[in-house]
C-alpha cells in the first residue's frame, strides 16, 4: 500500500518540499530505516510518466518494504530522498500515521 504527499505543482515536488515543508534532500538512499531519525520520514519523489508528459511522485517509505521497492537498482527512473517531520507528513498524508501505528501494533483497532 502507497501514501504519497502532495504538492501544489506535479513538477519540482522535491524542491516543494524543501520550501514549502523544510523537508532536507539528501545526497544519497539511506540503506535502511535505521538510519532515519524517529522524528522524521524517508521521502522519495520519483519521476514517472513519459518524456512528454513526466510528473513526480512523493512517495512516503514508511516501511523497509517500501525502501527496497523505491530504491531497486533496476528502476532507472531518477529519484530524490529526502527526510520530513514526521508530525508535518502525517498532517498532510491522510491515515499514514494511523496505518504505521497498526504496523507497530497490529493488536490494536
């Protein structure tokens, strides 16, 4: 299951991010979640589309699961990391924070 944030502009989501959100774009794919600071959340905006009509995608890897499907070495679609608050994601990610509570918990309703 996907949770993508959105942008106001399909375009330069990364770049939106780090404005409008202080999200920090990093040099490199973090090799694990561990890696992550609690408060924040691994963010990858990746291109999709075609060349004619390509359009971005933030995609939030809220799992290990989602770090190795984003980070695949065989995409060759161009990506961004970067980290985000994580309170700011949730706020905007309607049932993320909820869906990875469950994943901690999965006793819990």
């Amino acid at each position: 299951m996907g949770f993508y944030l959105q942008t106001p502009e399909h375009k330069l989501k990364a770049k939106q991010l780090h404005d409008l959100y202080g999200a920090i774009v990093l040099s490199l794919k973090p090799d694990t979640l561990d890696r992550v600071p609690d408060n924040m959340l691994l963010i990858c905006v990746v291109s999709v589309g075609s060349m004619l009509n390509r359009s971005y995608a933030a995609a939030v890897c809220y799992s290990e699961g989602e770090l190795v499907a984003f980070g695949d070495p065989e995409d060759p679609r161009p990506k961004v990391w970067l980290l985000m608050n994580k309170q700011m994601v949730f706020d905007r990610v309607l049932g993320l924070e909820e869906y990875m509570e469950h994943m901690v918990h999965p006793e819990v309703r």
